[in-house]
C-alpha cells in the first residue's frame, strides 16, 4: 500500500486548498472527490528519494585480491558487489 497526497481544486479563486494523505494500492483508481467535503481534488507528485548505485565489474582475483571494501555475510570482504556471496 502506497501514501498519496490530494489536494482540493478550488473552486473560486482565493478558495483554502486542502491537502490530505490517502493510502491506497497502486492499483487502485486516483481519488476524483475529498471524501470529506466532496470538492474535486487531484493527486499531488512530491519529490522522493532513490538509491543510485555505480555498477562495478567484478574483481578478476574475486574475494580476497587486494584491497577490501564491502565485507560479505561470510565474513571474507571484496571490492566488488557482484563478488562478495557465499
């Protein structure tokens, strides 16, 4: 289940706008009405946030072979995240 965020269309200018969270599934249809007071609304995008990694090759020693930055569950450390498993 995903949190969106609405806000009320207002009607006439200088009309409040109300924002409100709503948790729904992704695939559930967008809210069309304010459930509280049944002015349109539309769904608000907000900036998030995301991981971004760099992809690296794979050490051609493997585990071990110079120096060691990520260590593994198995305790042995590696520099390179496609050879640090067990």
């Amino acid at each position: 289940m995903a949190t969106y965020v609405y806000e009320t269309i207002p009607e006439k200018p200088g009309d409040a706008v109300r924002r409100f969270e709503v948790r729904q599934s992704m695939n559930d249809e967008p809210l069309c009405r304010d459930p509280e007071t049944g002015l349109p609304v539309k769904r608000v995008i907000l900036g998030g946030y995301g991981i971004m990694t760099k992809s690296v090759a794979p050490a051609a020693q493997g585990c071990g072979g110079g120096e060691c930055a990520m260590p593994s569950p198995g305790g042995h450390v590696c520099s390179s995240p496609f050879c640090c498993r067990n």
